[in-house]
C-alpha cells in the first residue's frame, strides 16, 4: 500500500512511561538532510559521540527477494528520525555521507544481517563505527545472543521487556506500507532510540577502563594540608617516583610511607 505522497510528521511518543520521544517521520530527502545536519552539530557538545540506529527491513518477496531496508531509524538524545527509506521518491546522498562519517560510532542490535540489507540500499557504515550491541552486552550469559528488549529492559526500563510482544503479530510485515501505522511508527520510534540510551550507558560503564590521572588537595586534620594524586597510569608514577628520588637525596632520613589496600 502507498499513499503516493511525500510526507514530513512531527509527534511525541511515550516510550516507557518516564521518557517522552520527538519523532520525526519523513520520505522526503531534503527533511533528512536538515535532521542529519544537526545531528552533526550535536555530537560536537557530547562527550560521547553515538547515533542509535536500527533497520526495518523490506519482506522477503519484495524487490525480487533481495531484502532492502524499508525504514530506518536514527536516535540522538531523545530526537528519533524515522526514515521511510523504501518510499523516498529519490536518493538521499545527504544520508549516504553521514553514514560514512568517521567522527561518529553508531549502537545497533544486532548487525549480522544489517550490513548485508544496507548494500541491498547502497548504503555503507565502516565496520569500526558500526558497534553491535549484542557483542558488547551479554545480559543471558554463554552464547545466547540477547533481543534489543532484552538488552533495553535490562539496561534502561523493565517496561521494554515486553516491546516485542506488545507489537501486534502480522505488523511485522507492513514496514513497506505507508504511511506507516501509528503503532508501527511507536515501535520504530523505541528500537531506535534504545541503541543510543544503551551504546551510552555501556560507555558511560567502561570509564572506569579508561586511563585516568586525577589531583586533589587534601586537608588531613585542620592544620595538614595534603597533594594526592590519584592515577592508574603507569607513566604518571614513574614519573612521580622521579620526584620522590630528588627529595630523597635532599633528606637525611630516607623515608617513604607505604600503605595497602586489597581486594
């Protein structure tokens, strides 16, 4: 079905009871081009450089059997564009170049087949900033591979759990409808932005895997006022020893206080 129309719809989805999502839901190219345009300018004040991205893809006997992406969602902070790929009138280069943008890392679930379905679209990510989710997070253990709701409802909400049930079986297969439903539109909507809530978390967890060399200044007791310097870097302490060797050859006791913690 296809209403043969271009269609630009601005709405406000609920996603979890505590999380309200603005979804832009466009077939128009040039619409695309202004959301990627300050989708670019955003990463530029985030300390964490992520688009949420996710793949509906066309049915099986659809365009000679070679599946294509039917719609395509991008999510920044709590903006998701809902892209119906397979229903623009005319290419979107604006999309392809953003794509191939090297200064940004896309979150998706899942990714075996996605790279097959964008070629199918002549779309291409690069392989390192394209991140599988599913190879990150393990939330079932062994080699179980966990579904978007699994991972989503671990992560940000219990309420994501039932993502995949609560879509009505046979929906599945109207991506290439348009316009699309509006329950087609609120799933599209929560996949795509879940990628980015959870590639964000997972970064926001492995800071405490990143080198890190911090100073503090400590009063000890009201009259003691102490330099700490934190660091797991190696090159700090050295360093740091550097200058405790000098003081020591200026000192007549060669002292140095030594203290442990464990694990």
């Amino acid at each position: 079905m296809d209403d043969f129309r271009n269609t630009t719809e601005c709405l406000f989805i609920d996603a979890d009871g505590n999380t309200k999502l603005e979804v832009l839901y466009t077939n128009e190219p040039y619409k695309v081009e202004e959301i990627l345009t300050l989708y670019e300018e955003w990463p530029r004040e985030d300390r964490y450089k992520f688009v949420g991205l996710d793949l509906e893809y066309t049915r099986e006997d659809y365009f000679d059997r070679s599946r294509k992406v039917a719609v395509m969602q991008l999510a920044m902070r709590k903006h998701v564009h809902v892209y119906h790929l397979c229903k623009a009138r005319t290419e979107c280069a604006a999309l392809k170049d953003f794509l191939q943008n090297k200064g940004i890392i896309f979150a998706s679930v899942d990714v075996r087949n996605d790279r097959d379905v964008l070629a199918n679209s002549y779309l291409k990510i690069p392989r390192e900033c394209h991140i599988d989710l599913q190879e990150e997070l393990m939330i079932k253990g062994g080699n179980i591979r966990d579904s978007m709701a699994d991972l989503a409802g671990a992560v940000i909400n219990k309420s994501y759990l039932s993502m995949k049930s609560s879509f009505s079986q046979g929906l599945d297969d109207y991506w290439e409808w348009k316009p699309l439903s509006l329950k087609n539109l609120k799933y599209a909507a929560i996949d795509g932005v879940s990628g980015i809530s959870i590639g964000t978390l997972l970064l926001a967890a492995m800071d405490d895997f990143l080198n890190t060399t911090e100073y503090h200044p400590i009063v000890a007791d009201g009259n003691t006022k102490l330099d700490v310097w934190y660091t797991n870097e190696p090159g700090k302490v050295e360093e740091l020893i550097g200058l405790y060797e000098d003081w020591l050859r200026e000192e007549k006791h060669k002292f140095v206080g030594l203290g442990m913690e464990f694990m």
